[in-house]
C-alpha cells in the first residue's frame, strides 16, 4: 500500500500566515520574531487584533515575560503592532501592515 501524500488545507483554521519580511528581516531578534508570530496566531482573521497576556505568549513560546515585554517594545519600534492599553485588563494588540521593513534595511 502506497503513503498517499496529503496536501495542506487552508480552510480549517490551523494556519498561521505571516509576512515573509518578518521572517526575513535582520531588524528583529528571534524573540521578538516568536512573539510576533504568537500574536499572529492569536489575532482575529478580520481585525488582526488579539489580547492574550503577556504570561500567555511566554508560555505558549517558552520563553520569559521580560523577553516578551521586550519583544512587543520592539514589535512597537518598527511599527509592526499597535497596542491599546487597558488599566486591569489584558491588552490589545493590532497586527499592522508590514511593507515598510523593506525601506527600514531589512533583507530581501
């Protein structure tokens, strides 16, 4: 019996999809790249928003809460997020566009 290769299917929801610049850039540290990728799988199709705690992320990444609040301040820097701070809530984070990498030095 022969192993019949199955092919990915984007219609279940199980996929995370970002910016290949992310990936690519030099600007960002791994860190910061999981965070923005943890983000990313936590925000909404249609608003790319998202509100997980920073507590979340670092142990969805495995890595600690200061490295994730470092992350999201450079996420923050190169405007790839925006943040709505809420005094006793978690916060919300928006996934903004990317483009603008390329014109920050960022590989192609």
């Amino acid at each position: 019996m022969r192993d019949e290769i199955q092919v990915r299917d984007f219609r279940n929801g199980d996929w995370l999809w970002v910016s290949k610049i992310v990936i690519q850039t030099s600007l960002l540290s791994a860190s910061t790249k999981i965070v923005y990728f943890a983000l990313a799988s936590f925000a909404n199709s249609k608003s790319q928003k998202c509100y997980p705690s920073t507590n979340n992320i670092a142990r969805m990444v495995k890595i600690t809460q200061p490295t994730v609040i470092k992350a999201l301040k450079d996420l923050i820097k190169y405007k790839l997020i925006a943040i709505e701070y809420r005094k006793g809530k978690v916060n919300i984070y928006s996934l903004l566009k990317v483009n603008h990498l390329k014109s920050l030095g960022a590989k192609k």
